[in-house]
C-alpha cells in the first residue's frame, strides 16, 4: 500500500513540476523569511576573539529573530555579554567578562514574520584548543645499527587537531626518505638505523592552525652503535667483556611496523580524505606497492605520498570501498597487509535543497526533499518550524514521504517548511516557502540595458520577470513583425535569449514581453556584436647573447570601438621593474640581457569584452665557462688520461672540448692545438711524445663561440727516447755541374723525442757496387757534396738520431748532381708544310747522356724571310716556339701564305740550351689575298659612275682578277638586285653606265688568286640628282608659297569671325558719332550687319571724311601718330591688331602693351584685299 502512495505522488510530482518554478521574489512585495547568512554547523571560536554567530533573513514584512541553546529558549536579554545586531540575527558575544568556553553549547536561530517561521541549522559552538605537552623525561635511544625505530610525537590533543613536523635545533626540518618517515599520527619511523642518524635533536612540532600556536616536545636523543667499534672501544672500562653480546643485526626480511597483523578494516565518509599508511622495517630498506583487490585506483583522486607509504584518495565516493593490499618487499621476503574499506555516508541531496514556491491561488505546486545517505536517512517535514503532524490541517496540502503536495492553494496558505534529514552521520536542514501571490507581471532586468558580445561567441540577454502567475516571455527584435523563437534563437526557460553564434546581423535593439493574466510589461535591451580581439603577429621564440637587446613584437586587431589594454607578463608573473625592459604599443624591448630575463614572456590584449595571449620563450645563451678540475690520471711513458668538469654552458649546448697543450721545454708561451672531444665527454686520452713538458687546458665551444681556456693543468714530463720517425722532403739536386745539394725537412722539437738532435746523411751512386758514404749533419737541413760527375743519379738517406739513440731506418730517396748545357743539337730536322698558314716541323730527339740534364723540351726558333710575290728581302723577328717535354715535332701556325720561312731547333734542360740545329727553309703556297687598300667612287653622273682602287697590300699570291658586285639601296634598307662583275687583275679602275639617277647604291670589290676570292671592300654612293625632274616632282605640301597662303586664308577667315563675333556682341553699329566727339582719332571701317562684309561708313551729318584719316590707293591702311584704335570700341581692354589685321590680344593669348604697339608713322598692314589679290596671283 505505501508503494502504491510513493508512486502516485511520483506520478503527481510529474505532472505538477513544470507549473511553478523557483522566483526570486522582489522585496517589495509580501514574502516569508528567508535566511539568506548562518554559521557553520560546526563553528570552532578563536577563545582571543569575541563569538560571532551570524544569522541573517530577508523577508517582507522584516523578519523577527529568536534564539534557543542547548535546545531551550536562550533569552539574549538576560545576558550582558550578548547583543543582536540591528535588523539582523547575529549574535556578537563579549568574551572580556566571560571565559569563551562558558558559551559553548548548540544554537538555532529562528526567523519569522506575519507569513511564516524559518530556522537555521542547528551550530554547534566549541572553542578551539592548543594545550601544551604534558612534562615528561625522555630517555635517551641507543641503538644497534640496522635496527628498526619509532620516536613517538604523542601530541595534545588540539581542537581541531594539530599539524605535525620534525625539525632539529635550528628549526630545520629533518631530512625523510623511503628509509625515515613521519607516520599519519606524528610519529617517526625508521625502517633501520644507521650510523648518520645519531643526533641528539629530534625534536616533535605541534602546529594549531586555528590559534596559529606551535607547541615543542622536548628533544629525543638518538644514538646507533656499531658494535664492533663499542666492544673494542669499551674493553679496557669492562675488563676485556664485550658490552653487547649479541650478533650484529643481520639483513632481514620486511615486517610491517603500522598497521600490526595481516590485516585491518578503515570507515570513511563520502566526500572526505580516505588516507591509509603502510611502514615497514627491514634491512635492506623495503620498498611499499599498494593495490586494489579487484579493482583500479581512481586516476584522478588518488596520489601516494611518503614515498610510498600513505595511499591518499580524495572525494571519497561508494566505490571506493573495497579491498587494499599494501606489500612491503626487500630482496629478502614480502610481506602483505589488506585493508578494508567502507565507506558511510551523511546525508546528501539528490536533486538538491526544496525551492520556493511561489504560487498564484488555484494553483497547484510541489516540494521535494530528496536525499540520501549510508545508512539511508530519514526525513521529517515541519512547516513553520513545528512538525507538520501538529500543524494545522490544510486540505490544499499533502505530504507523501519526501514529497509535500499542493493542489487549488488559496490566499493566506503563505508558509515557510523545514525538511530534515538525518542519520548515524549527520543531518540536512532545508527551508522552503510557499507564497500565495496574485501580482502582475514584471521585469526585473534594468531597463536599456546594453550588452555586449564577441562576434561568433554566445550571446545571452537576460529577461529576468516576476509575476504571479508566471508570467510568459516573448522576444522581439527592431520592428517586431515576428517573435524570435528557432534558429539562431534559443529562449530558456527563465525567459533568457541566447544566440548561439552571435554574428554582425544580430546586433540591435531587442524587446522582452512578459505577459500574463494580470497585465504585461515590455522591457528593450540592445546587443552589439564585436569584433574578436587577435594577435596578429606573435612574439617569436628568441635565442640572444648576454648583454644584445631582444625584442618580441606583439601586434594586435581588434574591435575599434572597444579599448585595450596590452599586458606582458613574465614566467605567469609580472614583468620586473627595471628600466631595460621598455614596453610600446606592439613590442617589448629588452636591453643588455642578462641571464635573469630568461623565461616564458607572455603579451595579453584584454578588452572589456575579451582577450587573446601569445607567449615565446626567451633563452639567454653566452660562451660557456672555462672547465675546471683539470686532473691527470692513467700517467704513462706515451700517454695521459686528462679529466675535467664543464662549466656553465649559459643554455647552449657545448658542442667539443678543444685540448691544448704548452712545452714548456722547448716552445715556452706558445699553446698548440692536440684534440678535440665531443661535448658529451669530460675525459681525454691523450697521446704523448717523449722528451716534452706537457702542460695542459681546455676550452668548451658552444653555438656562441669558444669559452676562455681553463686553468693550466700540472707539468707533465715525458722521459727522452730515440727519434720515432726520420726526415722527410729528402731530395738531391745541384747548383753546379759538379755537386750535390742533399736536402730535408728537419724534425720539430716535439718530434725529436731527446737533446742532441742530429742528422745521417747517406749517399751513393746509383749502380752496382757503389758504396754508402755517409756524414753527421747537427743544427742544418741540408748538405752539399763536391766534385761529383755531371747529372749523375744518387741514392739518399737521412736518419734522425739523437743522445738516446738512432732514429728508424729511413727510406731511400732518388737525386741527381748538377746539370751542365746540352752538347748537341737535334738531327734530322724538316718541315712538312700543310697550309698556307701552317707548317709541322719534325727532328730526332738528342740522346739522353747528351742532354747532361733534366730534359726541358724544345725550342722552334722561325722566321718570315720574304714574300714570294715581292722579290727582295722581307726579313721579320724571330718568333721562339717552346715545346715542353721528349717531343719529336711541332706545329708552327699563324704563318704567312706565299713566304719563304727559316727555322732551327735547340734542346734545353734546367741548365739552359744547347747548340742549335742547322738551318733550314719552308715555302708556304698561296692563299687568299688580303682586302683591296681602297675603293673610292670618282666622275658620277646622272646614270654613271667611276669606281678606283688599289690592290691589296697582302697579295698571299699571284693576284688572278677582282670581283665587283653592287645592288641598289632604298630609304627602307631594303636590297635590290645584285650585279656582279668579273674584271682583270691588271684593272684598278671601272665606270659604269646605265645607274639609276639618285638612288644610293652600295659596291663590294675583292681579289682573287688561284687559292680563291679573299676579303671585300665596300662602299656606298647616291647617283646626281636630274634637277628638271626634279622641279617637277617636288612635293607641293612642303613648298613654302603654298604654306604661306594657307596660313594667309586661314588668317583672313579669323578676322572675319572676330568681326562677326563682336558685332553680334555689340547688338547692332558702333557708336562711332559719339566716339567721334570724344576722339579725333580714326576708326576703322565698319561691317555691314547683314553679310559681315567690309563697308563704307560716312557721317550722316556731313559726310566728311574721318579726321586724321586716309585710304591709301594701294588697299593699305597707315596709321598716324593717334594710340586710338577699335580695341577701345570693343570689350576687351588688352587685345591689339597684329601687323596682318589679326586681334592677337583675344586669340593669342598674348598681352602687348600700347606703347610697344605702334610702329613708325609709315608702317602698313596688309588689308584683306591685299591678301585676296595675292592669292589670286598664286592661282
């Protein structure tokens, strides 16, 4: 049967949830308490400080505040020590006339007004404890080493518990590991001693955090015996007995020192800190693993702490009970223990603490207080803070287990309900009212309000409303033609607009309607949408040298109507105070950078809407520090192990090491290079030789450079040996014809492996039963033997030998003595001729004992002795051709055709030439002959021409003819038709008839010889012009008669349209009568309005003649001495007639002033007429 109930009141609560929902009801209108501020329920005072209990409550009309203790009714009144705070339910009590703990106990503080009763927790009032250690005598711990140990801590107990720690006498805290740890209670646990842990100082720490005291236990002394070192030492006191007669501690298997057996159980309550400790000894230190039978450890909750020793789990949930193994393990044993866990639980809600109610009368509603808990909680409902059973009955209302329901609620039901649940473990107290309100529908969000969004970011504008019934919401953008429901809208439930995606499009005005049956009520907010802030250019990981400046560039977009704000941080932090930093717009500079600003530099833009950040990394880096520590070990007679410690590196990695070394025997001052390692290596095997003074450094190279050398290691001596290795660069040449000059590269001090370094020289003829001859040679590198024969072949050695011996037998070197000239010449010599340019001249090579030398090559010595064609000497300079090596012929190029040539040939070597071959003579055959020496055009005529020339300066041969070949030229470039002549060689001259008459025309002329044509000549001429035809077929468009009349009909048509223009203008004749009363001077003749032509103009009064003017016979108008003209009768001011009639002053463009104007009395003009009568003389 109850089930069935449980189930109907779901089914109800179902049904019921979506008509009312939690309001927060304006102040200004009825409403039960509610208590909006209460102190822990667990409320531990400071006994220093006076006891404030807070309770505060809202409610309208102002809610009233009682009080019990102790579960009775506390009248405050009665006590002197105890004041409530004004419109509040805070208790402030003064602890100077009273001890704190006189006010200990548990409180409830109980609001009410007119509508209803709320309750606080019940708070719970304990003053905070720090005692001291109670007085104890504290024994001395002496130990055998190896042994297991637990100081106990033991501290007071404290409210709420104190903290822990060990330190020595200087407020050290004393140093733990996996071997010595502090247990969960305070003590301290060594797993085995050892010698290093006597101290006489261990000292316990109780820290009271709510008083912030800390208490001290007396000091624990600690001393670990070797008993080996007691016995012997403690003899002679005890008469030779030995003070510990048992056997030194032996290693051991581990044992579990906390917690005791194989296993032990653990309650913790959900929500809390599962903690669990497992320390074992045993010897060696054992090592402690946990697990969890059946199951994983929650990733995210769990961590180890104590090396190991404490399983640490936060948030406990139920599933987290279960089973734990912790095992402790040396190389001896294992051992286990298990752990088991359960896992209780206070109450907690479900769907959290009941809501308000606001209600409308008919209305329906529900609260729920859903809980749970381990064991499960009960539940007990009070309305008004009376249990609800002993309440008034109230049809409308019905309570169905954790549920009370309401159904047709009327005017004056207003009440506020207490749910409470509780168990073994705690409780939870909850108020909730219902308000039974009929209020028409208001908005609550400030009007007008403005809000602001990134584009693409989520927009939410806020419609808060309080009516009742519950008003309905509806939203409306700029015109309101539809209401904003779908996409992109969303509206909430609590009458908020959201755009998901807020873009440009969405800004505006925005109106939120909330309506319900007692009226409504409009409120307009505005959305603008912005632009997102972005860092555009980002700071740049940068690597830079100490004492360089950086900078990391940070440029940003954003939205022109927000503000930002740049920031720089440093490592998360703030950028230091110090004036090399220098921070703009867009950039931050670092100046001398030091080692200190190396780190993560972060630039962040905020607006008020937004931020984007951007970080890189600054590495600092420098030449590395010179290693130190140089140390040499591994000594031997030719070898050396050298160690060394690197120095800083300043964040570059050190890429080698260069080792140098110092003789300091023979090359004082003077550091050589001797290796190189790699940079991951601090050792150096080094190979010696002997009879050196070593001194050693070392020098660290990194990406900046090399650091500064180390220190110099100690002197090294290495003892005198033989030489290792002989000479090199042995050779043998001579500087006469009858010596030898032995030569070699001498050995350096470091290879001359001891004092006394001299050289063997060996030589000997190279043939059979030659004997070596041989001579010590010191402080030389080289030596030279006389009287020997002439480019003689010898053997050489030189060995290096010194005090201590002979060096290794050298190698046998090849030399020859001096060189003297060649004593013959080559035979046999000729020459084969293969052009008219080119000959091969071939001899036999001279025999190698005749050369007395190192053979060189050849010499060609050659010249032109004359032309053939030309029958007298034509002698040129020798010309010296060398070819080098055992050659046998050559090839002479470049020669001259139709010549007669002379050569001989020489030998040489390295001592010089020798005799010269006899002479001998080549004829080269005609070739092509060189370029005519000139062609020049003589006599032209209208369609002749003469054409001269000279014959080539070069005939190569018998010149056989020439060869002339013309064509024409136009303006275009454009060839015409080649003629070609053939003509004698006897011919200098040629005339040709029949040319066009003033065409350009272009000639080519060459020589011929049997050989072929050689080169041409040219030339270029234009034939006369016939000047009749000439006359004739001039083009008229570039004569000049015809260029002046045209530009004299053109000037006549302009006069003619000035005229007509400024009649016109004028609108009819000029007022000459009245110009004439004013001026004497002449005036033009006027033009006759209807054909614009010239007229006679006479004074209708006396038909005289215009006073200082005349018409010449000859169509000419002279002008008297008078600076009147018609520019005074027209418009403009500055125009003046030119000499031909023109108006230059309009139509030129040109200013010219009176003055400058007239001209001598007699000077004229052309008149129309005049030029009429000179074009009719053209036509």
């Amino acid at each position: 049967m109850m089930e069935r109930r449980r189930m109907e009141a779901a089914l109800l609560v179902l049904l019921l949830g979506h008509l009312a929902t939690a309001l927060e009801v304006p102040l200004d209108l009825p409403q039960p308490p509610t208590i909006t501020h209460q102190s822990p329920k667990d409320y531990i005072i400071d006994p220093r400080e006076n006891i404030i209990i807070h309770c505060e409550a809202k409610g309208k009309p102002h809610p009233s505040f009682s009080w019990t203790r102790n579960g009775t009714h506390y009248d405050i009144d009665t006590d002197p020590n105890v004041n409530m705070r004004p419109h509040s339910g805070t208790l402030v009590v003064d602890i100077s006339r009273e001890r704190a703990e006189h006010y200990e106990g548990v409180y409830q503080c109980t609001a009410r007004n007119k509508h209803g009763t709320a309750v606080s927790n019940n708070i719970f009032i304990r003053q905070s404890r720090s005692p001291l250690w109670s007085k104890e005598r504290i024994r001395p711990s002496v130990v055998q080493e190896g042994v297991s140990l637990v100081l106990p801590c033991r501290p007071p107990a404290g409210l709420p518990p104190p903290v822990i720690f060990w330190m020595d006498n200087y407020f050290q805290k004393l140093p733990q590991s996996e071997r010595v740890s502090q247990s969960l209670n305070g003590d301290l646990y060594f797993s085995n001693v050892r010698r290093e842990d006597s101290r006489n100082d261990y000292i316990c720490y109780a820290r009271f955090p709510h008083t912030q005291t800390i208490q001290q236990k007396q000091p624990i002394s600690v001393k670990v015996l070797n008993l080996d070192a007691i016995n012997d030492t403690m003899a002679d006191f005890y008469n030779d007995t030995d003070l510990f007669s048992e056997a030194p501690v032996d290693e051991r298997k581990p044992t579990f020192l906390i917690p005791t057996g194989l296993s032990s159980s653990k309650t913790v309550l959900r929500g809390r800190v599962l903690e669990m400790e497992c320390i074992a000894e045993g010897l060696p230190t054992p090592h402690i693993y946990w697990t969890k039978v059946g199951g994983d450890f929650p990733a995210r909750r769990t961590s180890f702490l104590h090396y190991n020793k404490t399983l640490h789990i936060a948030n406990v949930s139920e599933s987290d009970a279960g089973e734990y193994s912790c095992m402790a393990k040396n190389r001896l044993g294992v051992v286990h223990h298990t752990i088991r866990v359960s896992v209780k639980a206070a109450p907690y809600w479900i769907t959290g603490a009941p809501r308000n109610l606001v209600l409308a009368p008919g209305e329906n509603g529900v609260l729920t207080c859903r809980a749970s808990g381990t064991p499960k909680p009960s539940i007990r409902w009070f309305m008004n803070g009376i249990p609800i059973q002993d309440s008034p009955k109230d049809v409308s209302r019905k309570v169905e287990d954790d549920t009370v329901i309401f159904t047709d609620v009327q005017i004056g039901s207003s009440a506020v309900y207490q749910c409470n649940i509780s168990n073994d473990y705690g409780y939870l107290l909850s108020n909730a009212f219902v308000n039974v309100l009929s209020e028409p529908p208001r908005v609550l969000t400030p009007a007008n309000k403005v809000y602001q969004v990134i584009k693409n970011h989520r927009a939410l504008m806020d419609c808060s409303s309080f009516g009742s019934p519950i008003p309905k919401i509806t939203w409306f953008k700029d015109s309101r033609s539809s209401t904003l429901d779908g996409d992109p809208y969303i509206l909430h439930d609590n009458g908020t607009l959201e755009i998901d995606v807020a873009q440009a499009q969405n800004s505006g005005k925005y109106t939120c309607v909330a309506r319900n049956i007692l009226g409504i009520y409009e409120n307009h907010v505005s959305l603008e949408v912005k632009e997102p802030t972005r860092i555009l250019k980002q700071p740049e990981y940068k690597v830079v040298q100490r004492g360089r400046s950086v900078v990391f560039e940070c440029k940003v977009k954003h939205d022109t109507t927000l503000f930002p704000t740049m920031t720089w941080l440093k490592d998360d932090g703030e950028l230091p105070d110090d004036e090399r930093l220098i921070v703009d717009s867009d950039s931050l500079t670092i100046n001398d950078v030091t080692e200190g600003d190396a780190g993560v530099y972060t630039c962040i833009m905020n607006t008020t809407l937004d931020q984007d950040s951007a970080s890189a990394e600054l590495t600092v880096v420098e030449r590395p520090e010179p290693p130190t520590d140089l140390e040499l070990t591994d000594q031997k007679k030719r070898s050396v192990q050298l160690t060394w410690t690197p120095g800083d590196e300043h964040n570059s990695l050190i890429q080698k090491f260069l080792i140098q070394y110092q003789d300091s025997l023979h090359h004082r001052g003077h550091w050589h290079n001797l290796t190189e390692v790699p940079g991951t290596k601090t050792t150096a095997h080094l190979k010696l030789s002997p009879y050196v003074h070593y001194t050693f450094r070392v020098l660290a190279l990194n990406a900046v450079g090399f650091s500064s050398p180390s220190s110099p290691s100690g002197t090294y001596k290495t003892d005198p040996a033989a030489p290792d290795e002989s000479p090199t660069g042995v050779q043998g040449y001579g500087t006469e014809h009858n010596n030898l000059v032995i030569s070699w590269k001498p050995l350096s001090g470091l290879q001359s492996n001891g004092p006394g370094l001299r050289y063997k020289v060996m030589w000997r003829q190279q043939r059979l039963g030659s004997e070596w001859t041989q001579v010590n040679v010191a402080n030389n590198s080289k030596f030279i033997v006389s009287g020997t024969p002439t480019f003689v072949p010898y053997e050489l050695k030189v060995q290096a030998i010194n005090d201590y011996g002979d060096g290794p037998e050298p190698a046998v070197s090849l030399g020859y003595s001096g060189e003297d000239f060649p004593v013959a010449a080559p035979e046999n010599v000729h020459a084969v001729v293969l052009s008219s340019t080119q000959a091969e001249v071939h001899w036999d090579p001279v025999p190698h004992h005749l050369i007395r030398g190192h053979l060189k090559g050849y010499k060609v010595y050659y010249w032109r002795e004359h032309s053939l064609h030309k029958h007298h000497p034509d002698h040129m300079g020798k010309h010296i051709l060398t070819f080098s090596g055992n050659h046998s012929h050559g090839m002479l190029p470049g020669l001259h055709p139709f010549s007669l040539y002379s050569f001989y040939v020489k030998v040489f070597n390295g001592k010089g030439e020798g005799p010269q071959s006899p002479e001998q003579q080549f004829k080269t055959p005609e070739g092509v002959p060189g370029l005519p020496t000139s062609l020049i055009v003589t006599n032209p005529n209208l369609n002749s021409l003469t054409l001269e020339w000279s014959p080539p300066r070069e005939h190569n041969g018998h010149i056989t003819g020439y060869t002339l070949k013309y064509h024409t030229v136009n303006n275009s470039n454009e060839l015409g038709t080649e003629e070609e002549l053939a003509l004698a060689a006897n011919e200098t001259s040629v005339t040709l008839p029949n040319l066009k008459y003033s065409t350009r025309y272009k000639f080519y002329l060459n020589a011929k010889t049997i050989t072929g044509p050689g080169p041409a000549i040219s030339q270029e001429v234009v034939t006369i012009v016939d000047e009749a035809v000439a006359s004739r077929q001039v083009d008229i468009a570039t004569q000049g008669w015809f260029i002046g009349l045209m530009c004299a009909i053109a000037l006549l048509i302009l006069i003619l349209l000035i005229i007509c223009f400024i009649q016109r203008n004028k609108g009819g004749k000029y007022p000459v009568k009245e110009k004439e009363d004013a001026h004497t001077d002449p005036e033009f003749q006027p033009m006759k309005e209807d054909d614009c032509t010239f007229g006679e103009y006479s004074d209708n009064e006396d038909h005289k003649p215009l006073k200082g003017s005349r018409t010449p016979s000859n169509g000419t108008v002279k002008r008297d001495d008078s600076d009147d003209s018609l520019v005074d009768y027209g418009e403009g001011g500055d125009g003046q007639f030119n000499e031909d009639g023109s108006f230059i002053g309009e139509y030129s463009g040109k200013s010219i002033s009176r003055d400058t104007a007239e001209g001598p009395e007699n000077s004229e003009a052309p008149s129309p007429t005049n030029a009429m009568n000179s074009l009719n003389s053209f036509v």
